[in-house]
C-alpha cells in the first residue's frame, strides 16, 4: 500500500539494484513484507510548525522480502562489533548466523575480530568462521566472542579486506562512532561501485541513538544498576545521615540515571549531563541535599559520569576514537558533600558506589534477548534484500529500516520531556540547582 504522497512520504533506503531471486523462506510459508509497508515517523508536536511539504515521514517495515538482491548460496556475509561492551552483542552475533547460514542457507559467514582492527591486514586478526554449532549458547555469556576494539583504521583497507575474502555483506554492531564508520566504507564501496551491502544494529547501553525507540542492552543494564540502588538505598538507611552515592555510565545522554532513578524509586537526587546544577548554597545541590537529610536522615544520589562537567576546569583527555575522557564527577561529588558538612560539623555516613563496567558486561535479560534476536533476523533480511547504509532499529514499536543518513545528532533526555518530569516527580528533587535567575 503507498500512503497518500499529499500527507505522508516514506524515506527509502538505499539498495543496490533489483531483486532477482526467490527468498527461500517461501517454502517455510513466512509472511513476507514489502517496501510499502511504513510506519510513521514519530514527531513531536512542536515539530510541526517546522515541517515544510508532506507532513508526515514514514520509515519503511523491517522484515523478509519475498524477492532477494544476493543469490544465498553464492553469498559472504561478515559481522564485526566495535566500541564499548554492551548486553546483547553475543545474541545479536548468534541471530545473524543463525538467520544467514540456517535461514536464508548462505556460504559463508566471517566473524572479524577486535573491531575495525580485524579489518585491516596489519594487525593478522584472522577472521573466524561462525556456524550454527559454534554460536549454539553464546547468547548465555556477556561481552562479545568477537571482542571490539576503539580507534580509527584506513577505510580504504578495511574495503580491500571486504573484497580480499570475498564479503558480499558486512554487519557492524556498535555506536555512534561504529555507524559512522558504516557511512564511510559504505562511500568508499560506491566509490569503488562495488555490489557489498553494510549495514549497522545500533548497540548502545547509552541508548543515544537518534529516532531508535530503544537499544538493545540499554535495560539490561537499567535492571544491574537497580539492585546497586536497592544496595545504596539499604547502606543510606543503615547509619545517621547516611548518603549512598551512585555513578552510573552515560558520557553525554544521561536515560540509565534517569531511567534507573524511575525503576527504583528510592533515588532522591538524580544528575545528568543534560541537566547541569551548582553545588554550593543558596541553591546548589549540596543545600538540597543538607535539606533532604534534616527532613528524612538519608539520600540516595543516582549521578551519570557526564553529569557536572561544568564543575571542572581543563582540558580533556580522548580515547583512541577520540571520545573525551570526563573528569570524574562521582569522586568530584563525593569529595565535596564530605567537605560540605564537615564545614558544618554534621555527621554524615557516605558509601560510594561505582558499578560502571557491571552494568554492560552481562549477558541480556530476557526482554533485550528477544529484541537482539529480532533486530540480528531482520537486519539479515534487509542484507539479503540488497538494502544498503541502513541501520534497523525500533521506532514506535516496530521495527523499521532507517536510513544512515537519516540518523542525526546523539538522542538525549529533554529536560521538558516526560521522563526527566517523572524522574522530578519520583525524586523531588527541584527541577533548576543552579544560580542562574
Ligand atoms: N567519525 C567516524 N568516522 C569513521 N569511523 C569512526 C568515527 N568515529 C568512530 N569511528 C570508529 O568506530 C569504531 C567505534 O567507535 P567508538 O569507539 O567511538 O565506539 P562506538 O561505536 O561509538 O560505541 P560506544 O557507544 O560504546 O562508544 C572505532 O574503530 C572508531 O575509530
Ligand atoms: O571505558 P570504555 O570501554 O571506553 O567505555 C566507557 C564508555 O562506554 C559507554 O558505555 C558507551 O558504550 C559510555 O557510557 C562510557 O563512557
Ligand atoms: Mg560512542
């Protein structure tokens, strides 16, 4: 079905040319989806006035095409993970291999190791074969049995690897950083006009990326981080003025603070990059929380490690992607409410906690499971389609295929937005600490 072009305009993906063969899930009976299968783009109402032609956009249906762009049994696929650790990656590793070699019946599938580095010659990272057998339970582990790596590589050598083994379509799992790299040696493919399909499954326990509903290992480490607030909740209960002190990761989009203050509700103070404070009186964070104690004799404090950078002073230091290394503001915080009411000769009882890497190094809940599996089948099938510089993601809860480059600046908590008015409910915490009028 086409919707009506006066109101609505699907945003294609890119594809590499026509559809020839016949999808063997045919003989399995699978519903197939067409490129006429849409769902709208959610906009907000402000956004309208802004809008200029059809109002709305739609994103076209994940899901299997009855006609295919790569012949299965001549096909290569590989599958690299980059970035940071993330719940997940192994299901989402395992769904591909099993959708490529069991489901669609392909030749080969590569496993490229250490990230972008087991793309490039220099560093001998041989590629593994994966199959059905050696990727039967790697969905019960955490990490990634491809292992990652961060750090730019030549663009140019990592499509003569593509082309040295043959690889008609290249899976990247990670970030931001991760897709970014998709849209280069994507260009470089076309620039070579070369047929090899990339497309990316956005992995982030940030859960940063642009018009994605949701990415997958972002509850997985919402649910770790609640038992550490259950944790701090009973530390703070336990003594006079007890203070438990939360750092949780979140270097510029702080939902895991934010959705972890709401899905354990005993945080009282909840900090986010997004949203920046003062600490010192009248009406700093370190008043607030004095207040807090008189009236009940403990706090919880969720911080994300984006949060306050305003607090320091000097440069940063990057990583090998060049990501900025914050100043620590979960030590910052701890050293000034300590100071704080030392000065007032109060008594206070703090325990710091920082779970940082426990929260990403584990394997999947059940939820996050079922979505890696059905993100890895359906990133599979828009391969197999001939679609290209796309990625599959949920949007309004379904999945869709989304342009690369329809995928903007990093997806951030607004201040004004349902969830940071929940998380002020939750905590009543006040919604400015800061001395700005
Ligand atoms: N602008 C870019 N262009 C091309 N490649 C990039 C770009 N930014 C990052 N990359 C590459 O993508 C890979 C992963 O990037 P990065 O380390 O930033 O992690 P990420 O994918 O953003 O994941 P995370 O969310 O865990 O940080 C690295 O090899 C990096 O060099
Ligand atoms: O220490 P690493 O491995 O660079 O990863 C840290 C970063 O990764 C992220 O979790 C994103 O994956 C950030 O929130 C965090 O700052
Ligand atoms: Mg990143």
């Amino acid at each position: 079905m086409n919707p009506d072009e006066s109101m609505f305009r699907i945003v294609p993906t890119e594809t590499l040319g026509p559809c020839r063969y016949d999808s063997p899930l045919g003989a399995m009976r699978q519903r197939f989806y067409t490129d006429g299968e849409w769902v709208i783009r959610r906009t907000r109402s402000h956004e309208f006035e802004e809008l200029e032609g059809p109002p709305f956009e739609c994103f076209e249906r994940s899901g299997a095409r009855e006609k295919l762009y790569f012949r299965p049994q001549d096909t290569t696929v590989g599958i690299v993970t980059c970035g940071g650790l993330c719940p997940g990656i192994n299901d989402v590793i395992r769904a591909i291999t099993f959708a490529a070699a069991e489901g669609y019946g392909v030749k080969q599938v590569l496993g490229f190791q250490y990230g972008y580095e087991g793309l490039v010659a220099k560093y001998y990272h041989r590629p593994i074969e994966l199959n059905p057998d050696n990727t039967d339970d790697i969905h019960e582990k955490g990490g990634s049995i491809l292992k990652s790596s961060r750090g730019p590589q030549d663009t140019g050598e990592i499509v003569d690897t593509l082309q040295h083994y043959c690889v008609d379509i290249l899976f990247a799992i990670g970030g931001d950083g991760t897709m970014r790299g998709v849209r280069d040696i994507h260009d470089e493919i076309a620039r070579r006009g070369l047929r090899i399909s990339v497309i990316g499954v956005p992995k982030t326990i940030d859960n940063d990326i642009s018009l994605v509903e949701r990415t997958f290992g972002y509850e997985t480490a919402v649910e770790s981080a609640w038992s550490t607030i259950t944790s701090a909740h009973a530390e703070a209960k336990g003594y006079r003025n007890g203070i438990g002190l939360v750092k949780l990761m979140g270097r510029d989009s702080g939902w895991i603070a934010a959705s972890t203050a709401l899905a354990n509700s005993n945080v009282n103070f909840c900090l986010i990059p997004e949203v920046p404070f003062d600490l010192e009186p009248p009406n700093g964070f370190l008043e607030h929380l004095r207040r807090r104690l008189m009236r009940r004799a403990h706090a919880v404090i969720v911080v994300a490690e984006g949060a306050g950078q305003n607090l320091f002073e000097g440069e940063y230091e990057r990583d090998k992607s060049g990501n900025k290394r914050l100043h620590d503001i979960g030590v910052l915080l701890q050293e000034q409410i300590e100071r704080f009411f030392a000065e007032q000769n109060t008594e206070i009882n703090l325990k710091y906690f920082d779970p940082s890497y426990l929260i990403r190094s584990t394997p999947a809940n059940a939820n996050d499971s079922e979505y890696c599996l059905r993100l890895g089948h359906n990133a599979v099938h828009a391969a197999m389609a001939g679609k290209t510089n796309c990625i599959v993601g949920l949007h309004c809860g379904v999945l869709v295929n989304l342009p690369m480059p329809m995928i903007g600046e990093r997806k951030r908590v607004d201040p004004n937005g349902w969830t940071w008015q929940s998380v002020l409910q939750a905590t009543r915490q006040p919604a400015d600490m800061t001395h700005e009028e």
